[in-house]
C-alpha cells in the first residue's frame, strides 16, 4: 500500500482553545467559528469537557477550511491555552508537533512539559494583564484576537462573530469583548504559514450542532410530542426542542424518568400525533421494555440515542459508538425495528428525518444513534436538504362496524385509527393479539403477528439511503454513524497516495441491507470495518448475516480519542 | 368535558364490549367494570372520545371490556401513558385503570409525579392487597403479617403504603375512596372524579375471592368517613391518618392549576430554521 501518511488534508487550519471549565474556552471556539463562517470558511468545532461544570476542563478544538469539513485533523496548528489547570486530563485530545505553535499567558505559569515536549514553539501574550486594561475585559477576548491573528482570520470578521455569540450579553460586554479583541489582534503575532487565510465563498452556509440538527429533522419529520428526561449528551436536543416544539402547535413534557418518557410518548403516538424521545445510553437500557410494547402494539416511536463513553456511567462527556448492540438486540422478544445512524453533524438533520417517517409509515419503532462527537460538534457547512418524503402514517378516518385495527394487508401495515374516530374504537396491547387486538395466547395469532411485524420491515423498500457509497476502488472501507467522516478523509488521503478505495458508509443498520452491501463491496479485495468502540459490534453484526468476506478486517477503537483519519490511514499501511 | 352524546343516548350496556372478562367468579373488579359503564352513560360520553389506560395486573384488563379507545400497555407504566396521550390529545377523557402492585409498587414514581403534574384525568386503582396475576404474593397495600405467600413466609414485615396520604403529600387535587361492595356509590364517585378538573385518584377496596377470600368481611367493615371534605389538605391528612383504612367517600377535592399545554402554532418550521443561516 502506498504511504499516505504525510499526504495530510492541504488547505485546513486546527485549533484548539483550553482553559478549566468556566474559563470560556467554549465561547471563544463558538465566536472563532462564527467568524470563520462569516469570513466564508466551512468547519466544525468539537469540544471536549470533564463532568464537572465549572473547575473541570474545557476545549473547543476547530478546524476551519475553504471546502466542507466531515472530521478533525490529526494535529493541531495553533493551541491558545486559557490557564494550564487541568491540562493534563486531556492533552491526547489535542496532538501538537514541531509546526505548532502554543499562544500562552505567563501569568498562567510555565508552559507543561506535555506540551512542549511536542517541539512546538511557544508564543507568550499576556491575556490577563491586557484584559485587565479594559473595564470588564476578559482574557479570552484577548486570547481570540491573539489566535486570529496567528490563524490570519480577519478582524472585521472576528467583530461579526463576536456580535453573533454575544447576542444577547448587552452592548457593555460586547464592547469590553471586541476591546479585548482589538488588543490580542495587535500584538504583532506573525501569522503561521498553514493559516486559513481570507476566504470569502458567497454560497450559502449553516452553522448549526448535531443536536440541534436532530431536533430540527425530528420537526422536519413531523414530531410534535417529546418526553425525556436530561441526561448527557443529549439534553441540548430537548432544550432546542422545547421552546420549538410551542411554536410549531407541539410540546414537551420533562419526564420523572425515561421509564416514563418512552411510555408518555407511546402514549401520544397511540393518541395520532407524532412521537419522540431523546437520551443516551443509560437511558436507552431503561426505555427497552417500552419500546417492545411500541413494537407489539404497533405504536409509531423514534428515540434518539446520543451515544457516550459505557458502560454504566462510563465517559458521560465523550464520545464512543457503542450502543449498536442494544439498540439492535436490546429489546425482549422478537422485536423487529429500525436502527439508524446520522453520518455527518448536518447529516442529523435527514437521518432524523428519514427516522420519523420510516417509524410513522412502518407503525414501528426507529432508533437513531448519534453520539457525544455528532451531538455536541457545530459544522459550518452546506444547508442540509430539505426531501420531502413520501412517507406518512397510514390512518383510517371513516371505519365501520368491521374495523380490525390489525387486519392483514399485502405490506404488513395495517390502517390505524386515532382517538375520537367513531367506530374505529380498538385496544393497543402489549399482550399477543389477534387481528381485533384482543389479547390471544393461540399459536396461530403469534405466527401471524410475528411475520406481519417482521414483513412490513423488511419489505419495506428503503431506496439509496440506506448507505452513502463513495469511489469503486478494491479496497473497501465499511462503517457507519459518526465515524464516517474520519473514513472518508482517510479514503481521500489513501487515494491521493495512489490507493484503489472504496467507502461504504451506513445509515441504515437495521434491517440490514444485506443484499445492497454485497453488491457494494463486490469485487473487493480487502473490506475493513471501521467503528469507535471496543467490541467490534458493527463488524460481528455483519458478520452474523454473511455480510462481509471471510477475510475482512476490523479495524475498532474505542473512545474517548476521536477517530483520527491518520490513525486508519496508519492501520491500513500497516497492514498492507 | 366534552359534548353530550348524540341521541339515542347510549346506556351503560353500550359501552361494554363483547370480549368476557378473565376475572375469576365474585371478583370485586366485575364491580367496577360495571360502575365505569354506568358512569360513562350518566355522562353521556361519545365512546371514541374515552380512551382507557392500564397497566398489567388482573385489574389492568379493564380496556379490553369497555367499548372506548383504550392502550393495555406494561407493568407500571399506565399514568405515563395516560401523561402523553392527555397532553397530545386535551380533547379526550382519560381514564387509567390498575392495581396495588402496578400503581404503588412498580409504578410508584409514575404515581407521585402524575399526581403533582395534576393533569385532567381520572385514576381507578383496584385494590385488593395481593398480586393476584402472578398467583398471590404481597402488595404494598398488603398487611406487615399477612403470611400466605410463599416468598414472603414471615410476612412482608413492612408498612403498608398509604396511597390516599400519598396522593394528597403528591398533590393529587381530588381524592376518593370507593368499594366494589357498594356499586351505587362507587358510580356517584367515578362520576365525580372524571369531572373534577385535574388530577383524581379513586381508590377503590375490591375483594380478591382467590388469594384473598377474607376479604369477604370487608363489607361489615367498610363505614363512611366520620367527616366531610372540606378541600383543605391539612383536614384531609388528619381525616387519612385517623381513619382504620376502610373509610369510603370524598376525602379530597381542590380547584388547583391543570398542567396542560396548549398545542397552538405561532410559527413555522421554516421561520426557525433562520437561526442555523450565515
């Protein structure tokens, strides 16, 4: 295999802002990506923070280029650090070399040894006592104009930014802000030969979360009920949701727990209007049984699980792919259901979407998993399109005396009829039941309920986006959710150094198309199967349906390190 | 409350349905079975405009006998149900049906917060201090010495749950108790609760012939409350605590604020969607 592991991504600048929790690391990135997008970048910042809200670590850590970006890169140009408090507990976040440079503040104290052991150059400025110069300075303003002007960002773009984030702070701070700014612009920082540089695309951008992307697919697809309960990371969904929900005639109701939360919204769908809930791992195991009685009783759900570092508690605040498992084999019985996953942050928006209908038309339930990665990462990229779908709930609004609310049918779904409809009076069960909905023990009703449940599945036809599929070289890269954009960057860099790839990302896991991916990775000759967890979960699914070669590869990592395209690219020149 | 019913008005037998119930001969449930029809016709409540939420449990079987809309979900879980479906559909009458052991054991969070939320709806717990179902074992309503179950052969050994002082600590706003030996009455209750506005519990005293056949003796035992409701909580808890358990009538009823959103689109998906915009 040829060496692609110095053809990084050309054209892109990283970096990465740290201070302790509460120091505004975060809001530094926030205003460094408006910026940027004003300026007319694309990127993403992700951000890294430890479980406690204030006194822990923070970092946002940004990659800004001329052309959409789907990952982090594997190291980081530029490095502001706020203070140097809780550096320690996440440095691997943040890989620096002799090309770095590290913009820091004397006053925080000699820069650690972790950094510079790197051999990256150190640049003193210093944020507080400049800060301090300004009523109500703070020293992350000056920090942002120091780093804008190492990044060659420029400066009226920086002021745009800072009066978008600061929106509502009044205009005392936003002064004191952009006083701090100016300072840090001003202190004669060379700019660094990799910066971003002016770049003005006038196409039109979004600059919008993971999260906030699954909450607008979940309008998009017709939601108007929520229950949850917080939990991290996925109470940013809800809080985006609340206030939205009561604009577009919906609500939601902040649930005692997710027991109740998966049960409020069976109970809503039941009652004909759209239906979701959104939690993380934990959270997921807790809602399982419920989700058996939505498969049984036919009861339209979705649930978005934002997936963390497990088991238990485990990493509350990372990122790990590593729910596919229960949300494939979690529930009791024979439960047939959907499995999704979004592959990029913008690409929540459709996947969500996608889910909510499926689950409407299907009667069934759809498990999206996104993750902490997806979740709490902003992208500045293309506006997502908006499909219509020609997928919706098959209801009954004028049923006789005969009505069977499971009657059989040619695609397995049966008409439903909602509450307040004359004549279409039935009882959803989670008991076995016959075409009625009478409870039933017969061998004969569980046979014929089991296939109908199974068959409306997969006789579904579920089109080309059950996978987004890119090159036709012989060498196979499989995966799925979050981790798609490490696998196509890797894709691209292996390309660039004469390697014959192929990508197969999945959106769809369950029902698994299994026939579609046999075709995808024909005449390959060598198939990896990247993920972000410990198990191997996605490679030992498809193993279980012959899906793979008997000679493909499993190339998992766990988190909480993001999956790094020069770590696949590594692997797979290792392996050659 | 919704419109009255469309003439001919439907009588209780009309709102039965024709699947027979699993109950055993001389359960207290037949009783309530029939008290929820009968209320049901004093109200004159369009059918499709009823709908039933349960548990599991013998007493959770309820919805399949009436001819109402009607979700016979999991063990526990009914209020939550009940939650979402009231605050996606204002328009219905929400009826929850269960026993001691779904309501108070296994969904006993569900119960307090159902009970402070105080949406408009009506809870029918049937008590009878046994899990009948599951062949007999100890309830949080069963008695600490009651040592006819196998897995607790010395008796649970533990206060019984109080669901009446629970409901009131919790907030419910109307609180009755009711008993499937006096059906008239039980139907006067049910009435009350369904248009009482807010959260109604009625506990309902209703005999298991077969795992507890001394509840035979609950009809010499039942008594009217010495007292009558007065709507202030700290009377109704002394009423609760004073009271020997088999007190029947209102014990509760207070006009406090119904969590209910309204549902009213004041924007569009498209006008949001301006947020996430360069």
């Amino acid at each position: 295999m040829p060496d692609a592991s110095i053809a990084a991504h050309s054209g892109s600048f990283s970096v990465a802002v740290t201070g302790s929790g509460g120091s505004g690391a975060v809001t530094t990135g926030l205003i460094l990506l408006e910026a940027a997008a004003h300026a007319g970048y694309f990127g993403m910042l992700s951000r890294s923070a430890g479980p406690q809200i204030r006194g822990g670590e923070s970092a946002a850590m940004l990659r800004l280029g001329p052309a959409p970006l789907a990952c982090m890169d594997d190291r980081f140009d530029l490095l502001v650090g706020l203070d140097w408090l809780n550096i320690a507990r996440f440095i691997d976040e943040i890989p620096l070399d002799r090309d770095s440079l590290v913009l820091a503040d004397p006053a925080a104290g000699t820069v650690p040894a972790v950094l510079t052991q790197s051999g990256a150059r150190v640049r003193e400025v210093p944020f507080k006592e400049l800060a301090g110069s300004v009523a109500d300075g703070r020293a992350n303003m000056v920090a942002l104009g120091a780093l804008a002007a190492a990044g060659g960002f420029p400066q009226d773009a920086l002021l745009a930014g800072l009066n978008a984030v600061l929106a509502g702070k009044g205009d005392r701070v936003r002064q004191a802000s952009s006083q701090c700014l100016t300072l840090g612009y001003e202190q004669g920082i060379e700019t660094l030969p990799r910066a971003a540089g002016a770049a003005r695309h006038p196409v039109a951008r979004w600059n919008i979360s993971g999260n906030e992307a699954c909450g607008l697919g979940a309008l998009r697809g017709g939601i108007r009920f929520v229950a949850a309960y917080p939990i991290t990371p996925a109470s940013e969904i809800l809080e985006w949701l609340a206030p939205r929900l009561e604009q577009v005639g919906g609500s939601l109701l902040q649930a005692e727990d997710e027991l109740a939360s998966i049960n409020m919204i069976i109970g809503a769908s039941f009652g004909g209007v759209p239906a979701l809930t959104a939690t993380s791992g934990p959270g997921l195991s807790l809602m399982t049984e419920g989700l058996g009685l939505a498969v049984a009783s036919e009861t339209p759900l979705t649930v978005i699980d934002v997936m963390r570092g497990g088991p238990s508690t485990g990493i509350p605040t990372k990122s790990e792919q590593v729910d596919l498992n229960i949300a494939l084999y979690g529930l009791h019985g024979d439960a047939p259901h959907l499995v999704l996953a979004p592959l990029t942050i913008s690409d929540c928006v459709f996947t969500t979407q996608w889910a909510v209908q499926l689950a409407e038309h299907l009667q069934t339930v759809a498990v999206v998993l996104s993750d902490q990665l997806l979740g709490q990462s902003r992208t500045i990229s293309p506006p997502p399109p908006n499909l219509e779908l020609p997928l919706v709930r098959r209801t009954l609004d004028t049923p006789d005396e005969t009505y069977r609310r499971y009657a059989p049918s040619a695609d397995g779904v049966s008409p439903m009829t909602v509450p307040g409809t004359p004549h279409g009076m039935y009882t959803a069960d989670g008991l076995e039941h016959n075409q009625r909905g009478t409870p039933s023990s017969r061998a004969s009703d569980h046979l014929e309920h089991l296939d109908k449940r199974l068959h409306k599945i997969t006789a579904h036809d579920f089109g080309a986006h059950w996978a987004e599929m890119s090159g036709d070289g012989e060498i196979a890269l499989l995966t799925w959710g979050s981790s798609s954009g490490a696998v196509r960057e890797a894709a691209a860099r292996l390309e660039a150094a004469g390697a014959s790839v192929r990508v197969v990302a999945l959106r769809l896991l369950m029902p698994l198309q299994s026939d579609a991916l046999r075709d995808a990775l024909a005449g390959c000759s060598r198939v990896w199967v990247i993920e972000q967890n410990h198990g191997r979960q996605l490679f030992h699914y498809l193993k279980s349906f012959d899906a793979l070669p008997s000679d493909a590869h499993s190339l998992a990592r766990p988190g909480p390190l993001p999956l790094r395209p020069g770590d696949i690219v590594a692997a797979l020149t290792e392996e050659a | 409350m919704n419109a009255p019913a469309t003439t001919p008005a439907l009588r209780a037998k009309d709102y039965k349905s024709d699947i027979k119930p699993i109950w055993c001969p001389g359960c207290g449930h037949f009783a309530v079975l029939a008290a929820a029809t009968k209320a049901l016709a004093h109200l004159g409540l369009p059918k499709e405009q009823v709908a039933l939420i349960s548990g599991i449990g013998c007493s959770s079987r309820l919805p399949a006998y009436i001819d109402s809309y009607g979700f016979h979900g999991v063990h526990g879980r009914a209020l939550a149900v009940a939650a979402g479906l009231k605050t996606a559909r204002p328009d219905l009458t929400v009826l929850i049906a269960g026993g001691d052991g779904d309501g108070f054991s296994i969904g006993g969070n569900h119960f307090l917060h159902a009970c402070r939320r105080n949406m408009d709806m009506t809870y029918i717990v049937m008590d009878n201090e046994v899990y009948g179902m599951t062949k007999g074992q100890a309830s949080p309503t069963t008695a600490p010495e009651w040592t006819h179950s196998k897995m607790t052969p010395h008796g649970t050994g533990m206060r019984r749950f109080q669901p009446a002082a629970m409901a009131l600590a919790a907030g419910a706003t109307w609180i009755a108790r009711g008993f499937s030996g006096d059906p008239s009455e039980l139907t006067r209750l049910l009435v009350e609760a369904i248009q009482h506005p807010g959260f109604s519990l009625l506990h309902v005293l209703s005999p298991c012939q077969t795992f507890r056949p001394e509840q035979k003796q609950w009809k010499e035992q039942v008594h009217p409350f010495a007292d009558s409701n007065t709507g202030d909580p700290v009377a109704a808890a002394q009423r609760i605590h004073a009271d020997d358990g088999m007190a029947l009538g209102l014990i509760y009823a207070n006009h406090l604020p119904v969590w209910q959103p309204r549902n009213q689109a004041t924007s569009s998906i498209a006008a949001l969607e301006e947020e996430f915009r360069v």
